[in-house]
C-alpha cells in the first residue's frame, strides 16, 4: 500500500469517527471534507473504500453524489 492510500485511509477513519453518533451521513459532504484533507482525486475506488469503511462501522449513507 502506498503512502498516498495510507493517509486516505487515515483520513477517512479520521472523518467516520468525526461523524460517529450521526444517524446518516452525506456521502457529498464526507467526499468533499475528504478531497480538501487530502488532496486526492475523486474515483471509484475512494467511494468504495468509504462506503466500505462505513458500513463497517455500521454507519449509513445517504447516496447524495
């Protein structure tokens, strides 16, 4: 894994455990929140790797892209 999908994940746990106690979360706002905390691109894979983190959480999203 490279040093660039360490601090996604990273920042990604980082905005999950922000957002815990939320009954929904805004996958628009928390895509937003991560490409200004990281610099990262949007695609395919970092919804999934969300979507993926998330549900392991046990957090819903609402699918508002």
């Amino acid at each position: 894994m490279s040093d660039r999908d360490d601090l996604i994940r990273t920042a990604i746990g980082r905005l999950l455990s922000e957002k815990t106690g939320a009954a929904v979360i805004s996958m628009r706002e928390c895509i937003a929140e991560l490409l200004a905390r990281t610099g990262a691109v949007l695609d395919e894979n970092l919804q999934d790797l969300l979507l993926e983190m998330a549900e392991v959480r046990g957090m819903i999203f609402t699918l508002d892209l």
